[in-house]
C-alpha cells in the first residue's frame, strides 16, 4: 500500500468528504477520488459507502483505519529519526595517546551532548602528526600540547610532568639510569635530557617512544625509568621524587581551517568551561 494514499485516506477519515479531503492535502478532488479508487482496486475492497447523501467507511474502511494509522505513524516516526543524519558529516578528532583515558572521554562526552547524532572518529597520534593532519584538512579538531609560549587553540587543561618508575626499580643500582622518553619533539624529552645533564646525573636514552603505552610498557618491563605528564601515569607506577624538575604544559584543543558544525561557539564554550580561563579548567578532569 502506498503511504501516500493512506495519507490521503486518513485525510478523508479527518475532514469526512472527497472535497475537503482533497484540499487538505492539496489535490484536485478527481486526482483524489483517482487516488481512493487506485487503493480499492489494489485491495480488491470498497472502502467507502453511501450513507444517504454523504460518503462514509465500509466494514473494509473501518478495518484500514487502524492499520493506516499505525502504518503513517510508523512511517512519520521512521522519516523523523532518519531526517536527524541529513546532512552529518562525521568529527575527525585527534588525540595524542597520553590524554586518551583521561580528557578525550570528557572531550567526547560534551561533543555528543551538544549533537547526540554526530559519529566521532577518534585518531590517536602525536600531537605534531596531527596538526600537520589538521593542516592537510584530514581532521576537523584535535588536541595536542601547546607549544611554550604559544596561545594557540582553546585551553582545556594543564599538565605535569613527573619521573615514574616500576616500584621494584631501584634508582640506585643503575649507572647510568636507563631512561625512556617521548620522541625528541616532545617537551618533557628535553626537559628531562637538559635536566639530568645540568645535574651531572649519568643516564642512558634506552628508547624513544611516540605512545605513553610504549613508554609505560618498557618502565613496567623495570628496564628503565620514564618521563611524562601525570595524567598518563598508569595506577602500577611510582612517581619518583629527587629528580629534575618537568614543565608543566598545556592542553588545548585546535580546530581546522574549515570549521565542523558542531564545534560551535555554544560547544566550545563548554569544552573550556570559560574561555581562556586557566583556573576555571583546573578542575576539568
């Protein structure tokens, strides 16, 4: 059955006559009446009888009203949800690994919040690797480290950097420390090379890394200590004290040339509780 003629059928049921039906749902009342015969004919029934002068439901009639009902309904319901995807384009977001389990869920929670229908695909890379991704137009957002000095992106959180170690490592027993490290564009990679060596502390880079799971995984191997931000720190590490100081860098979400509708400024705002607002942001995770 053609949903439009049950349409135009319940139109019938709604006004009581071919005229009124028909100027309802803007047709002639012969292009109706056309209609009405075409879903008899493909029924094999008479829908509508001669009660004196008016028109009214046959026993068949009554029998289609609720079914059309349920039908149209289920037809407006189905067109209403999927009139929800016109027009998505998936959010291409980019992640460094390190803020994976702790500020992309955050991040993610309020990009669906602000668009319960957007599919957010996540990319998990160094924060170089994606900007030059964002630059390419490959991503829609990411959110990286901010450089020293810089005031780029919307600021989202701070974080610091820590010494960690297995907690059976024994600093002592090593000469020279065996270390692990994010690669050499990292910003705790050259704090802690400057560090140790303005401390006169002997070490050995063991491995360089572009994931805090291969950095965690070769420190929890006790084959070295580690360098990176607290808030990748894995619940089986110790974080060691007596050791050069790390920066603290922040945490900012940048967004491509061509903006996602869904990074709107309502977004943003929540993404940054106040914007550019450092202590307002403390308390984000």
């Amino acid at each position: 059955m053609d949903i439009d003629a049950l349409r135009s059928f319940l139109a019938f049921i709604e006004t009581g006559s071919f005229t009124r039906a028909a100027k309802q749902i803007n047709r002639t009342q012969s292009a109706f009446s056309a209609q009405m015969r075409k879903l008899e004919d493909e029924l094999n029934v008479s829908l509508f009888e001669k009660e004196g002068r008016n028109l009214v439901l046959s026993e068949a009639g009554i029998a289609l009203r609720s079914h059309a009902e349920q039908l149209v309904g289920l037809h407006n319901q189905a067109l209403k949800q999927v009139k929800r995807y016109e027009n998505k384009r998936p959010l291409r977001l980019g992640c460094p690994e390190d803020y994976n389990d702790k500020l992309l869920p955050q991040v993610v929670k309020i990009l669906q919040q602000a668009e319960p229908t957007c599919s957010i695909q996540v990319f998990s890379e160094p924060s170089s690797s994606l900007r030059a991704k964002l630059d390419d137009g490959k991503l829609d957002a990411a959110i990286v480290t901010r450089s020293a000095g810089s005031e780029e992106g919307y600021f989202l959180a701070s974080d610091k950097g820590v010494w960690i170690s297995h907690a059976e490592f024994e600093l002592a027993q090593h000469h020279p420390i065996p270390i692990a490290l994010f690669q050499s564009d990292c910003q705790y990679h050259a704090a802690a090379i400057d560090g140790l060596s303005k401390q006169g502390i002997s070490y050995q880079l063991l491995a360089c890394c572009n994931t805090a799971s291969a950095q965690r995984a070769i420190v929890r191997s006790k084959m070295a200590i580690g360098a990176m931000g607290r808030m990748s720190v894995s619940d089986d590490l110790k974080i060691l004290d007596n050791m050069p100081a790390l920066p603290a860098v922040d945490i900012v979400l940048i967004t491509g040339v061509e903006p996602h509708p869904v990074l709107d400024k309502t977004c943003l705002d929540q993404l940054i509780n106040l914007p550019n607002s450092r202590e307002a942001n403390v308390a984000f995770f």
